[in-house]
C-alpha cells in the first residue's frame, strides 16, 4: 500500500465516474436574437488587434474586423508594425473588403511600421482591414491594430 503525502488526493479516472439518474436534462434559455434592438457605440478596443503573422516566403497577412449579427466598425487609424523594427525593409499594402485584392485596396507602399489615418471607414460584418507585407525577414512577426467606434446591438 503506497501512503499519500498529507493533504494528497487520488482522483477517479476520466470516465470512471456513474451517470448522474434521476436529474432531468434542461436546456439553457438563450435569449432570442430578436430581442437584440438598440444599438451601442463604444470603443474597437481589442477587438481592433489582429492575430499575430509571421512572415513566410517573404510575405505575412494579417486582418480584423467585426464578427457579429448588427455589429459595424467605423475606423480611425492603423498601426503597423513588425519585429525587425524600424529599419524593417519590408513594405505593407492596407486593403479594406471583403478580400485582400486589387479592388479593395487602400494605400499601398507603406514601411512595415506605420500608422495611417482611415478616416471613418465603415466595416460591416465579412468586411476586414487587411495588412500584406511582403519583402519581410522569414520568421518575424507581424501586427496589425485598428482603432475607431464599434457598434453593437444590445437588449
């Protein structure tokens, strides 16, 4: 018999424990979405960081915007800015649509840390920022943050 340091515990394991029996299943109330009527404006905040990029055969993409039934952005600024720094060679071109292609660009041969006025932009759910660097150091990384109003619907 193996003795347990005071205060140990040994746990059952994983799926060894009994079904629970006479507790009825019960869903949980959701709130309809048709009871989402007002709207409120606030800050992007971190919703306006786009996950980290890392270059890869000289390139990285990163992008963000909103992600909800009736939430709208509409946009300030853009930062840019990579890991190698100042004297990153790498050059960024902002799209802002639905795809990164030549239709929905906005400004193209921005150094790779930047910051660029968007003026009020708005962005609908499926539309993005999108920042493409290219002629960047494989392995660095990359980020893009917007920064403007975010409007939600609320109950």
């Amino acid at each position: 018999m193996v003795r347990l340091p005071a205060g140990w515990v040994l746990h059952r394991p994983a799926g060894s424990q009994r079904a629970v029996t006479g507790a009825a299943a019960r869903r949980v109330s959701v709130t309809p979405q048709e009871r989402y009527v007002n709207s409120v404006s606030v800050d992007i905040g971190n919703d306006g960081m786009a996950p980290l990029a890392t270059f890869a055969a000289g390139t990285a993409t990163a992008r963000c915007g909103p992600s909800g039934v009736g939430q709208s952005w509409s946009l300030d600024q853009a930062y840019l800015s990579t890991s190698v720094g100042q004297l990153d060679p790498a050059l960024c071109s902002l799209y802002v649509g639905p795809l990164a292609i030549q239709t929905y660009l906005s400004v193209q041969g921005l150094t790779a840390n930047a910051q660029f006025g968007l003026g009020g932009i708005g962005l609908a759910p499926g539309w993005y920022v999108w920042a493409v660097w290219t002629g960047g150091t494989n392995g660095a990384s990359a980020v893009l943050r917007v920064t403007g109003t975010k409007t939600a619907l609320v109950q």
